[in-house]
C-alpha cells in the first residue's frame, strides 16, 4: 500500500510538472507571437519610411545605382596594381632605423614638418622607395585619377575579400605616396612633391560611393596623410603657383564629398540585410558562430526580438541616413539629438542591437566632422600660400583671400565661425577648434591630435624658417 501511494505522488508530481512546463511553453509561445506580431508591423512602418524618404535604399540597389567608372578613370584599378607589386613587409623592412619598433614612415612623421631629414635618414629612405619603384611607378599615377570603384560585393562578403584589399589597399599606397612626397620635399622638388600628395589623397578618393562604413573610415586616414604630407612639402620650400591651385582644388572637391552619407546608406542597408538573416536562421548571420549554435540560439530570440530590432534599427538608421543628408554644419547637433534618443530607449532584448548601432554611428560622423575641419584647414592654408606667393607676404586677415584665392572663408565645423587664423613667430596657422569646442589658442599636438586641450590645424612656416637644420 505503501509503495502504491508513493507510485501515485510520484505520478501527480510527474504530472503537476508536465502540466507547468506546457503552461511555460504555452506562454512562452503566446509572448513571441505577440512581439513577432508586434515587430512585424513596426518593419513594415520602418521600411515603409525608409521607402518614402530614401527610394533605393536597399544594398542590391545601392549596387546597382553607384556611379560608374571607366577603367581608364578608376583610381581603385591603380591602387590594386600598385598594392600587388609591393613586396610583403615593405614598410617594416627597415634595418637602419635609428628607433628599435618604429617603421621609418613613424621617425620621419614625427619629425617637426620644417625639419629636413638627417642623413641616415635620407640614405634610408632613398634605399626603400629604390626597392618598391615599380609599384610606386604606379602609384604615382594616382594624381590624376580622383574616382574610383572597387568590385560589387555580396552581402555575405562584406567584411571579408574583396574587401579586405579595398581596406587594405589605399592606406598601404598611401603610405608609399607619402614616403614619396617626403623624399621629393627632401631634394626641393616641391611641385613633384604636390604630385605624390594629390595622389594620397587620391588613393583615398579611389573608394568611391562604396556602400560601407570601415571603407571610408579608411579614406578619412588617406585624408589625414595627404594634409600632413603637403604641410611637410610645403615646410621644406616653396611650390609653384599652378600646382598650390590644382592641390586646393583636389582638396576642396575632397571637403564637398558626402562620404558620411555613402557610409550611412551602406551601413543600413547591410545591418538590414544582417538582422534579417538572423531573423530567418540563416547562417550567414551568425558571423563566426557556427550553424548549429545559431540555429539554436537565434530563432528563439530571432522569433520575437528580432524583429523589433530589425525594425527599430531600421528607423534609427533612416533618421541617421537623413540627418546626413543635410548641410554639414547642421548635422552634429542633430546626431547628439539621435544620440539622447537611443539612451532614452528602454534596456531590453528588443532595443538591444539598434542601441549597438547608434554610438558606432555617432563615432564615425564625429569622425567626419574632424576629416572636415582638416580638410578646410588645408583648402585655407594652400589659399594662404598662394596669397604668400603672390604679394609677398601673409595675409593680414583670412577675407583678403576673397574671392581670389577662396570663393569664401571656411567655417568652423564647431562652432559655425570662420576659421581662425594665428601669426605666430615662423609662419602662420590656420586652425579649427577641434572635439572640444574650445578655442586653446592654437595648441596643435601630432603625437595626440584633437585629444581635450588642443586644436585642429595646418602651420605655414616663414620662407626663412622652412628647412631648418636637421638633428643629427
């Protein structure tokens, strides 16, 4: 008897059990279909808003709409030619460099702009640029190719070949060009040397509208050689008048890009096509898990949270896509608006990935904001140059350069004022006030540019300041 009533619990308990863990599965299943409901009409609202405001916002037709390059134009077709004849290890093949760890291409940018090389250095340098000539023959061809166009990618390839040599590529050949340019500047072939700058820039420009973000983070680093590269040629002697025109003038076409947009757009239409693989279980959005692991672990958040993140990241993204349309100097303050949306956003499983994608967002158009103040600090600083050249002295205030060296004076990307212009005891600068928003009164740091405390800015040297002696 006894054993008959323990057998009875036991089966009670068994069944009390089953009876839960079907309550549990029962709602469990009625709370995804509710958030499945629920984000499946947030997508359509989503995608419907996407249609309105940006028709062709899709990747396949982002593709399919680009601007098309003849091979005879493509500066992409350049750069993977130059890339391919670049012996492997080329920049770290020093075996003369006076610091242990340091490639020559970091000693020499280090160097103040003004100051020519030492010796060694120079010998160096000649050596290294003797060894790579074939693709720096290449290379050089940049300057005067300012479009380009690398291969459609798939979706599923997006961050791996061909992209990874479009990634790879123009900051390689860029850090030729500018090896190249501080070698001319070194011999006072300042005109040549304006050449290899255009053509960093160039190497750069060679992306195109590709339609992703890590691509034109990528041209914003050629950005960033190209100015450097010039303020060096420019430091080392003086360059004609028709090829400081022809430099502002890549520079200034460079500033008018809407390479924010381009990443934007891309950004969008990839991560759409990323959370709807997951959404379905399709291995390809799994990255590097597995697809026995994704077929267990994104279906179950992928059948009611998905959903919703697709459709909220969707219509963050638009709003981002559309702020980006606007003129430059009204986008900041609309994505630190965007910004205090998302944090506002409650934390959970169906917010989770779009409050990923913002802050990513934000960083590269804060990082646009920068490229667009350098940019302008240099337009500005050729246009100073050739005021120099031309009168014999610098500019007593940036309006003299109007309307003959400059349509109009620059703006400020942060504060929405002229850039400043500074006579210092060498020369001039002409500078931005940088992230922080403050004005340090000129301060410029290479080693920690735009960290809090310092500025933004391109420094002309006086005639007789330029090429100082070198450091032994």
């Amino acid at each position: 008897m006894g054993d008959s009533g323990s057998a009875n619990w036991l089966k009670r308990i068994v069944l009390g059990v089953g009876l839960l863990l079907l309550l549990v599965v029962s709602v469990g299943l009625g709370v995804n279909h509710y958030f499945r409901k629920l984000g499946i009409e947030q997508l359509k609202t989503a995608v419907a808003q996407a249609d309105e405001l940006d028709p062709g916002w899709r990747w396949e037709d982002l593709e399919r709409n680009r601007a098309p390059v003849s091979d005879a134009d493509n500066a992409a077709l350049r750069v993977e030619a130059a890339y391919k004849l670049l012996p492997k290890g080329w920049l770290q093949d020093d075996s003369t460099t006076e610091e242990p760890g340091k490639t020559l291409l970091e000693v020499i940018a280090e160097l103040q702009a003004s100051m020519p090389l030492n010796e060694a250095q120079a010998t160096s340098l000649q050596a290294k640029l003797k060894r790579v000539q074939p693709a720096l023959g290449e290379a050089r061809r940049l300057a005067g190719l300012r479009t380009g166009r690398f291969p459609t990618t798939a979706p599923e390839n997006a961050l791996s070949s061909p992209v990874g040599l479009l990634v790879q590529s123009p900051r390689e050949i860029a850090n030729l060009l500018w090896l190249d340019a501080a070698l001319l500047a070194q011999s006072q072939q300042s005109d040549a040397a304006l050449v290899s700058g255009r053509a960093i820039l160039n190497a750069g420009r060679s992306i195109g509208d590709e339609p992703l973000m890590i691509a034109h983070l990528v041209r914003m680093a050629c950005q960033r050689m190209a100015i450097t590269g010039v303020e060096r040629v420019l430091a080392q002697g003086q360059a004609s008048e028709p090829a400081l025109a022809a430099t502002q003038d890549l520079f200034t076409d460079e500033a008018a890009q809407p390479i924010l947009l381009y990443a934007l757009r891309g950004e969008r239409a990839y991560g759409d096509v990323l959370i709807g693989w997951m959404e379905a279980g399709d291995p390809r959005g799994f990255g590097s898990v597995n697809a026995t692991g994704g077929s267990i672990f994104y279906p179950l958040l992928g059948g009611s949270m998905m959903t919703q993140n697709r459709a909220l990241k969707l219509e963050l993204m638009t709003e981002a896509v559309e702020i980006a349309k606007r003129p430059p100097d009204e986008q900041p303050d609309r994505f630190q608006e965007l910004n205090r949306k998302v944090k506002s956003l409650p934390q959970n499983s169906g917010t989770m990935l779009a409050s990923l994608a913002i802050p990513a967002v934000s960083k590269v158009a804060d990082a646009c904001q920068r490229s667009r103040a350098d940019l302008r600090c240099a337009v500005t600083a050729l246009a100073v140059e050739r005021y120099r050249l031309a009168h014999g002295a610098w500019p007593e205030t940036l309006d003299q350069l109007v309307p003959r060296f400059l349509a109009q004076v620059p703006i400020d990307p942060y504060d929405r004022k002229p850039l400043r212009f500074l006579r210092l005891d060498d020369g001039v600068l002409i500078y931005s006030l940088g992230p922080d928003g403050k004005d340090d009164g000129g301060n410029i740091d290479r080693k920690k540019y735009g960290t809090p405390g310092t500025d933004l800015g391109f420094h002309l040297w006086n005639v007789d300041r330029r090429r100082q002696p070198p450091l032994p």
